[in-house]
C-alpha cells in the first residue's frame, strides 16, 4: 500500500473513532491485547482528488419482480430485545447452502453472460458463512475485490468489517456479496443490463443461504432486489422491507460513509434495526 493510501486511512479510522466515541457507538474492535496502538496523527496532506463522479445510468425495470413493500415501521431502540447470550461460534459451511453456494460460485467463474467479463480480473462470487443469519449485498467489485476475487476488501471493506465487529459479529460468521460478480470499469455503477444479466446468481445466493435479515447496502442493491428504480436510500434506509419472506433492511454503502463520516451515525442507527430482528442488541462499549 502506497504512503498516501495508508495516511488516508489511517485518518479515515482515525475520524472515525473520534465520531463514533462522540456518539457512544464503536464501529472498531479494539486491538488486542499486546498489539501495537495507532501512530501520531500524520501532518496533514494535500486534498486528495475528488472521486471520478460516476456516470449516471439509468437502472433496470423490473417488471417481473414485485414491489417493495415495506412490511412495518422499524422498531424502536427500546423495543429491542436484549441479547440474552452471545453469538454462536462461527459455524462451518456445512449442508445444502454450502454446497449450493460454492455451485453458484462455480457458474460465476465460467459466466460470459454480460459485457464485465470482458474486463474483469477475477469473479468475486461472495464469501462468508452459508449458515449465516445475516447477509450483506453491496453493489459491485471495485479494484481491489477484482485483484483479489474477494468481496470488500478495500477501504470500504475495512469499515464494513469494522460495522460487523460492532454489531457483535466476526466478519465471518456473516455472508457478503454484490449485485454483479464482475467489476464495472471505471468505478461505474452497473447497468441495467449487467444487473439483469447477474441478478438470477443473487437470488439463488439468498434463497440457498436464507438469512434471516438482509442488510442491502446503497441504492443499487435496493432497487435491484425490490424491484423498483425509483426506490432511494435516504427515505428506506432503517425500513423493514420484505424480499421473498427474508426482512430487508437497507442501509448506506461503507464507501458513502467514508466521504460522508456524519451518516455514520444514521447508519448505526440502521444497523440496531436489524439486531433487533435478530434477536440482538449491541455489544456492550467496554470501559475506557
Ligand atoms: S457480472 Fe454476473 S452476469 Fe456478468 S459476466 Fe459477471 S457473473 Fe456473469
């Protein structure tokens, strides 16, 4: 990793350990016992260039899925239930989910069924536990996750790993994975036609592993699994919506998070709502 990238992200988990204590929420595991603490606050550096605005594309009309119906209001906090035990172990991918899930995994290594393959690195699949009570579903491979045939593994995948760990879970004991399975280039949002081509990989993921909470993350996602375009993130997000039977609740994408560290706090908010579905509450902060 470059210089420049690791100050930019040591000042990322920087900024956001100094928000999230401001607000009594801890999206970071502590280090463990022995490990080394955070070096000094670099001196600051230069801007960095402003992201390549991704062009606007018109998403896919899913005339044949229904629509999103949110199913109730999202709880309040206090009517979570408390965590009477902590989560179970990380269990091995046993079964027919395991079994289905490597399948697919399988298909999409071969699959030539839209344009991305043309450009594409590696598949990236999903990876996690097929057992799992809780899927994550972001929008696409950016460069990382490409060279790496692993979902999120980049700079937003730190801070998704991070959002995990706060909820109480190890990264894998959840699942994670992406609307398509091949890298849009140029950091672009996937088209209509890529998310059509991919999305019959995804519902087969979902309905293999059937979570019982689905934590889309970002617009794409959302609209892709209920069907409708003209759904948007700020007004859904914390909802609980339906998608086949499994409770859907979006939140933002971990990369709108890090250009915008005050919409943490809202998606923490998002991230109770579907520990209460669970069954869960946070972990308890432990003391300074
Ligand atoms: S994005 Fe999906 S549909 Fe397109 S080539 Fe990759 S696996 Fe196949």
């Amino acid at each position: 990793m470059a210089d420049d990238d690791r100050r930019a992200l040591l000042d990322d988990l920087r900024q956001l350990i100094e928000l999230d204590r401001g607000l009594g929420v801890e999206f970071l595991a502590r280090p463990a016992a022995g490990a080394a603490p955070l070096p000094a606050r670099p001196a600051p550096v230069a801007a960095a260039p402003a992201e390549t605005p991704r062009p606007a594309t018109a998403l896919v009309s899913y005339a044949t899925l229904p629509p999103a119906r949110p199913t109730s209001p999202s709880p309040p906090s206090s009517a979570l239930a408390p965590m009477t035990q902590p989560p179970p172990p990380v269990s091995a991918p046993t079964g027919m989910a395991a079994s289905d899930i490597a399948a697919i995994a399988a298909e999409v290594a071969q699959c030539r069924a839209c344009g991305l393959c043309a450009t594409r690195t590696n598949t990236v699949p999903g990876e996690g536990n097929p057992a799992t009570e809780l899927v994550f579903v972001g929008e696409g491979p950016g460069a990382d996750e490409d060279a790496q045939g692993r979902p999120f593994v980049g700079r937003a995948g730190e801070l998704l790993t991070a959002m995990i760990v706060a909820m109480g879970f190890p990264r894998e004991q959840v699942f994670i994975c992406n609307v398509v399975k091949c890298r849009p280039p140029g950091n672009r949002l996937p088209a209509p036609d890529e998310i059509a081509a991919c999305q019959g990989f995804l519902h087969r993921q979902l309905l293999a592993i059937r979570p019982k909470v689905i934590c889309t993350l970002g617009n794409t996602p959302l609209r892709a699994l209920m069907g409708d375009d003209k759904l948007g993130i700020t007004k859904l997000r914390g909802q609980r919506l339906d998608w086949r039977g499994i409770p859907l609740i979006p939140t933002f994408h971990p990369a709108y998070l890090l250009r915008n560290p005050p919409a943490k706090k809202p998606c923490w908010e998002d991230l109770k709502v579907v520990l209460g579905v669970l069954g869960r509450t946070p972990p308890p902060r432990k003391a300074e």
